[in-house]
C-alpha cells in the first residue's frame, strides 16, 4: 500500500511539473482584459470536471471579485440541472453547453472547458460554436489531448492520462487563475 501511494505522489508531482507557466500567465492576462472590458467568462465540464468548473466560478466570482473590488461576470453552465436536463431530454446532451452559450454568449466572451480526454462530444460541440461566433476559448485538457486541444485560442495539456491526477492539476490551475488576482499586486492596479 505504501508503495502504492509514493508512486502516486511522485506521478502527481510529475503531473504537476507539466503545467506551462507561461500559457497559465498568457490566461492570468487574457482574464484581466476580460475582467476590464466587462467580458463574460463561461467555464463548464463533465463528471468531476463540472465539479472543478463550479468551484472554480465561485472562486473566481468571490475571492477574486472581491479583491478587485469590481465583479468578474462567470458563469458555471454545469450549475443548473434543469436547464441541462431539459436541453439533454428535448434535443440532445451534446448540445446541453452549446444552447445555454447561445442565449449568453457574445464575441469577446472567453469559454473555459477542464477535460481529461478532450473529447467530449458536448464541449467540442459548444467550442465549435464559440469559436464561430467570435468567443475566445480556453482548455485544460489531459495527456490524451482530444479534439479541444486544437479547437482552442489557448490550450493547456497536462502531460498524464489518469483521471485523478489530470483533474488534481486542472483545480491547481484554476486556482492559480483565481488566487493571481487575490495575492498579485500588479494585477489589482
């Protein structure tokens, strides 16, 4: 067991080794002009990517906005079950992202998507659409890259394809994103 557990750890560190810096500061940025034009930022996932999507728009939404002091416009489109079921139930579940971005989305807007394959049909579905439509998208995706790697503006790749430990790196980012604007002086003036 204990075995075990070191190996984990030591491939979770090597996990987190894989995050590029300068991609996470090129995101850091692109959030501060969006929080400055007044833009729309829109994250969203499934399974316990959802998860990491809802925690970080309230990280984002909170602790960051109050730091500023002027509120970041996020919003978690995983977060109401039942526009999704009814969307899922009356067309499809791919398009469960994809319909609420047609009713919220403007260009200018970033989408955010965390995913561990990269290719989940109903976020290639809704990148598909804000790309079209003149949204800047962002992905964290896992080893195997998917189709989000390269539908992207700007993709992060977390170089394993364990589930656990891409989801564990995906948060870590997210935070970073939120806490830049808690802890960075420069990014509150």
């Amino acid at each position: 067991m204990r075995e075990w557990i070191v190996n984990y750890i030591e491939a979770e560190k090597a996990a987190l080794d894989s995050i590029p810096v300068e991609q996470v500061e090129s995101i850091i940025l692109k959030f501060k002009e969006a929080h400055a034009e007044g833009r729309q930022i829109f994250v969203f996932g499934n399974g316990g990517s959802a998860s990491n999507a809802s925690h970080f728009a309230t990280d984002l939404g909170k602790g960051s906005s109050d730091a500023l002091g002027k509120r970041f416009k996020v919003l978690s489109l995983n977060d109401n079950v039942s526009w999704m079921t009814a969307i899922g139930n009356d067309y499809s579940y791919e398009d469960i992202y994809l319909r609420q971005l047609e009713n919220y989305g403007q260009a200018g807007d970033i989408v955010l998507t965390m995913s561990v394959s990269g290719s989940s049909p109903n976020l290639v579905k809704a990148f598909e659409w804000a790309n079209d439509k003149g949204l800047h998208t962002i992905a964290l995706v896992g080893g195997k890259r998917g189709k989000l790697a390269d539908l992207a503006s700007e993709t992060i790749v977390i170089d394993d394809t364990h589930y656990g430990r891409a989801e564990d790196c995906q948060m870590g980012i997210a935070h970073m994103l939120c806490y830049a604007f808690m802890e960075v002086e420069e990014l509150r003036s």
